[in-house]
C-alpha cells in the first residue's frame, strides 16, 4: 500500500508538471504576442518566477483544497488517483485542442467526481469554498476584465500625448515586470491545488506510515492544517518544468487570436489579472488564472472598440470554461469505478 500512495504522489506531481505545461500561455501569452520576450526567453522568465512563491507563498488555497471541498472520511487513495487521471484526461485533451481550461477548476472537479462515484453526492461538503469557486468561475474573468479595462483607461489618459511607438518603448520594461508578478501569482494560486491534494491523501492514508523511520516518516499527516515542505518544493518544481517547456497551442489562442495586443496593453492585462489572482491566494480563494487572464485581454481589448475581441473565440472558451467541473468530474466518477473494480478484481 506504501507503494500505491508513493505512486500517487509521483502522479500529483505529474498533473501540476501538466498543469504548469497547460497553463504556461497564462504567464507568457501577452509578453510574446507583444513581442516583447521570444517565446524561449518568456518560458525561462515565467518559470523563473513560477517557483518563487515556494519561498515567499501561502498555504491558504492548498488548506482549502484539501478540506474544503470533499469530506475526508471519504478520501482514500483511489480517490485522490481517479481525481488526478479526471483531471490529467481533461487538461490533455484541452490542450490537443488548444482550448484554454482551467486546471484549478480541472483537479477540483475531478476530486468532488471521484468523491461522488464512492459515496455520492453526501461526500461533498456544500460551504463556502465551493460557493466561492463556482462564483469565481463568473467573477474571475469579470474583476480581471475591469480592472485591466481601468489600467488601460488610466494608461491612455496619462500617456495621451505620446505616440504608439513612445508607449510601446515604455512600456516594454514595463512589462517584464508585470509579466513576472503574473508568473508569481499563477504559481501560487495553481502549485497549491496539487499541493492540497497531496496533503489530502496523507492524511488519509496516514495509518501506512506510523511506524516509519527515515525519509518515508515525512509522509505521516495527521490533519490538513500543515502542508510539509518537500510537499511545497515538488509542486512549485513541477509547475516551474511544466512551464518551462511550454504549451505552445494555447499560446497563439491567446497571445493573438482574442485581441490584438501591444505592449502597453499587454502590461494592463498582466498587471491586472495578477493583482486579482494574488489577492485570491491570499484569501484562499482557489480561482482560475486561465479565466482571468483571458478576461483581463478581453477588458484590454474592449478599450479600443468591442469589436476588437474575437467574441465567437471567447464564447468558445467560456463555454469550454463551464462544461471543465463536471467533463473531469465525469472521467474521475468512471476512473474511479475502473480503479474500484481492480481493486476488486486483485
């Protein structure tokens, strides 16, 4: 049994390695579509600020995943598994179709239908995280469209006298730093979803390692209250590796298919959504950074005319956006299932 959970960890890891591959184009679309970074140099930067928040992060968003949405009487390692492949399955075949999902909504999913398969819908606990979400998956985008749409209606007002080509030298160191603050807060909010789960399945299987010594004494946790370090450092490492290799699709979906960006909008939107997405880690408030961003693009967008946005791509995403809970909760219900029938079966 020691083994299986072993294995499960390695597998969480994987799906924030795949998260972070995923949702690369969250930290790096708007600085390559401005042409600001190559895409090599915007992978090396986001990574780099990625795997920051394992020194200066919270906690707070993995404390809620891990006890915030699933009774813990009813976790066991196949269901942290059946969550996990839900949500690997969803964010895999998103990604085939450069579609733009959240993986934060993707692994919550996937974790409340595995939990769902065992011991239907009582094993959810119906409180404010889950609340919080999926009104996040509305106001997510919203906040970070208005806000964005406010640092850009502030930006042409200050800059009104300057030509395109004064803003866009401006604003280009601009972005590197608005660009790292959103690499910063997407590691934070994402890396501790897998985190949260991680701490779930210890907890739960925490009677295998009572009497352990040595390194494996590290995996005995008897409440969510703490998330270890070496939990920590394997997330925010495999995120950081997810993004540095990039997912490429999603890039040009959103670098240059939803508006047309230059670098002194890019530098809105990423300064924008960061700030959103920083302030709900902060209040452990799990949203997604793929709902957000592309909300803020929209909102830089809007400022020109509305026509500026591609709508019949937006509503392509949005709708993508809310089919992503129950499609991973779905697969987990039925990997679950499998899983349960092997067990069986062994």
């Amino acid at each position: 049994m020691i083994t299986y959970v072993l294995i499960i960890v390695a597998i969480a890891f994987i799906f924030d390695f795949i998260n972070g591959f995923h949702d690369s184009a969250n930290s790096i679309a708007t600085i390559v579509g401005t042409r600001v970074l190559s895409p090599l140099a915007a992978v090396a930067w986001a990574t780099l600020f990625n795997f920051l928040g394992v020194f200066i992060g919270t906690t707070a968003v993995a404390k809620a995943i891990s006890s915030g949405f699933v009774d813990q009487g009813v976790v066991d390692a196949n269901v942290i598994l059946g969550g996990l492949l839900g949500a690997i399955i969803w964010d895999l075949i998103t990604w085939w179709f450069g579609i733009p999902t959240s993986s934060s909504h993707a692994i919550i999913g996937g974790f409340a239908g595995a939990a769902v398969s065992k011991g239907g819908f009582a094993a959810l606990i119906w409180g404010t995280k889950w609340q919080q979400t999926l009104l996040a998956i509305a106001i997510s985008p919203l906040m970070g469209a208005f806000v964005a749409f406010l640092l850009m209606l502030v930006v042409l007002n200050a800059a009104r006298k300057e030509t395109p080509s004064q803003m866009d030298r401006l604003f280009r160191p601009g972005q590197l730093f608005s660009s790292a603050f959103l690499s910063y807060a997407h590691g934070q909010n994402d890396a501790q979803k897998t985190m949260g789960i991680i701490v779930g399945l210890l907890v739960a299987t925490q009677a295998y390692f009572v009497n352990e010594t040595g390194i494996l004494r590290h995996f005995h946790l008897e409440t969510t209250d703490h998330v270890p370090y070496w939990v920590e450092f394997g997330a925010y490492t495999a995120i950081a590796l997810g993004t540095l290799l990039g997912g490429w699709r999603i890039v040009h979906t959103m670098g240059s298919r939803v508006t047309r960006l230059r670098p002194f909008s890019g530098f809105c939107a990423e300064t924008g959504a960061a700030g959103v997405m920083y302030l709900a880690a902060r209040l452990g408030i799990p949203i997604s950074t793929t709902h957000t961003i592309t909300g803020a693009i929209v909102g830089v967008g809007a400022t020109r005319r509305l026509s500026a946005v591609r709508w019949g791509l937006a509503r392509r995403i949005v709708w993508a956006w809310v089919i992503t809970i129950p499609a991973a909760g779905l697969i987990a219900l039925l990997s679950y299932r499998v899983l349960a029938m092997l067990v069986r079966a062994s």
